[in-house]
C-alpha cells in the first residue's frame, strides 16, 4: 500500500487545501496515482494554530466526503509540528497528534534554525518516549552544510521524509541536490508529498512515478512509499535489529 505521509489536504486550517472541493479533488488525484492512504498533517505552531476540536471536525466532514464521493482513499490524521522548546511537554500532554496509534511525530524546523538545537530537541523528545520524523530536511541550511546529521537521525531509528518536489527539481536546485544526496546514501528513508493545493504541491505522483524509478530504483521508492511508512503507522521499530 502507498502512503502519503505529509500532506496539507485538511480544509480551511492551514495554508493547504482552501475549501473542502479542493480537498476532495486532491484525494481524487492521489488516488489516480495510487496512492491508497493519506496522511492529514495540518501545520501546528504554538499558539497560533486551529483547535484541536477544529481540526477533528473538519478531518471528519473530510472523510465524509470521501466517502460519499467514493474516492478510494484511507485518511489518517496527524499533524506537522513545528519545533519549539516545549514540544516534548506538548507530546507528553497530547495537545499535538502523533501520527495515528503512534509514537512517531512529524516536525518541520526553522529553514535557519542552527544544528545544536536540533538534536537538542530531538534528544528531549526521545527521551519524553516519542520518536521524530523529520520533515524535508533539505529545506534545512543546517543540514545541506552538514548532511551527514540525516545520516546520524538515520542511525538513531529516526524517519527522515524528503519532499516528493524536491527530487523533481521543483524547488529548485539547493533542495534537489541535498534530497538527491540523501536519497543516494540511504540516509533519508521516506518521501511523502507535502501536497498544499490540487494545482501547486499538488498530490499527483504521476511524473514522480515517470521520473524517480529510473533515477533510485523500484526497491527505493517501495521502500519510502510503503516499508517506511507502514512501520511509523504500525509503530515499529524502522530497522531490524
């Protein structure tokens, strides 16, 4: 089964899908692609964010009408963390959402955000009992300097999901060379979508299934499509030990 991981398809909560036709024509769309399951990651940012009540009515009015619609789309509901000091207390709380039945979270950093901080973060929310997916870490000017910090989360049973449009080349050239690297080293062990809109960052995985088999090889892409992310989903340790 195909899993999209990180996808801003929640109506009206972010700066993702706009209305709720927007939302079901990106279902629609990954679901032309073969995508089977989605994962709903709304952005939350420390007292700036929807409800958590917000959000679950409107993932429920969502799955309504993919239903009704008879789009052939399992939806899941997490959420993209942005890092803050007191993340691990909003884990420990559950006043964020892991991914479903899960202690894997998905966290997106500042694009600028200096290399200590984030393992010191990461180390904290370890050590509170929850485990981090990193979110595009070649948006990250730390880790492009240092890409062998992927390489070390890797080593540590961390996910590391690089965006989909990163190794198209969509967000241009810095991105692309350190996805392409990470992907190349095995240190990046999930790539997702980060869908935003059913045109821009869209959920269509049409061209990266043109493009990206000949490039990393069908057993890559199997890899960070369903071996990754049905471990996160099912809780499981990322690697046989």
């Amino acid at each position: 089964m195909i899993i999209d991981l990180h996808n801003h398809i929640l109506p009206g909560v972010d700066d993702g899908a706009m209305s709720m036709e927007d939302a079901v024509e990106m279902a629609a769309l990954a679901a032309r692609c073969g995508i089977r399951k989605i994962v709903a990651t709304p952005h939350y940012q420390y007292g700036s964010s929807a409800s958590i009540e917000a959000l679950e009515d409107t993932f429920a009015t969502l799955s309504s009408a993919l239903e009704y619609e008879q789009i052939d789309i399992t939806l899941e509901k997490s959420m993209e963390i942005m890092a803050s000091d007191n993340l691990p207390e909003l884990l420990q709380q559950g006043k964020v959402w892991t991914y479903p039945n899960s202690s894997y979270f998905l966290v997106e950093f500042a694009h600028d955000e200096e290399r200590d901080y984030f393992d010191w973060l990461l180390d904290r929310c370890v050590d509170a009992g929850f485990t981090p997916v990193i979110a595009h870490p070649e948006r990250y000017h730390a880790v492009r300097r240092h890409p062998e910090m992927a390489q070390q989360w890797q080593n540590k049973g961390y996910g590391v999901q690089v965006n989909r449009d990163s190794l198209l080349g969509l967000f241009g050239e810095h991105p692309f060379y350190c996805a392409d690297l990470l992907l190349r080293k095995g240190w990046a062990n999930c790539i997702a979508s980060d869908a935003h809109t059913p045109q821009f960052r869209n959920p269509h995985w049409g061209e990266a299934f043109r493009q990206l088999p000949g490039v990393y090889g069908f057993h890559t892409l199997a890899y960070c499509l369903e071996t990754i992310p049905e471990r996160i989903l099912g809780n499981l340790p990322l690697f046989a030990v």
